[in-house]
C-alpha cells in the first residue's frame, strides 16, 4: 500500500477509489515501459486483463509495443 496525502483524491477531482486506480495504473505503465515488467504482471498490478491494459497505454503516452527495425522486419516476414 502507498501512503498519500488524504486531501490528494479531491485535488485531483477523484473519488479515492479512481485516485488509487489511477496510480495503480500508472505505476504499471510506467514500469512495463521501462522493461521492468511484464505486461501481464503490469495488468495484474493495475488490476485489469492484459488486453484491457495494452489498449489503454497510449492515455499515458507508453507504446503497447516497442520494437525496434530489426524486430519490426521480423515480425513482418513472420506474418
């Protein structure tokens, strides 16, 4: 559990429960983009289903995949 400021909720204009999910959210994201962990671990930490949470990435700007030319072309050449 984090410990946070009990007026932190309503300066964001979140109900405590929107408050906590939306940290829980970001927290999540911002560990999977930096490799840290998965993106099922990062959907159980949220928590959420894998799916739900990749599609929701981009609201914070973290790309669902990060692939470099190289694996692009290979995941092409795959399909």
């Amino acid at each position: 559990m984090v410990e946070y400021p009990e007026c932190l909720p309503d300066s964001a204009r979140l109900s405590r429960h929107e408050f906590e999910h939306a940290m829980r959210f970001a927290l999540a994201s911002k560990l999977f983009e930096l490799g840290r962990i998965s993106s099922g671990q990062a959907a159980a930490l949220v928590p959420t289903d894998r799916y739900s949470f990749l599609k929701s990435l981009h609201q914070v700007g973290v790309p669902a995949i990060d692939w470099d030319d190289d694996e692009f072309a290979e995941e092409i050449s795959n399909a």
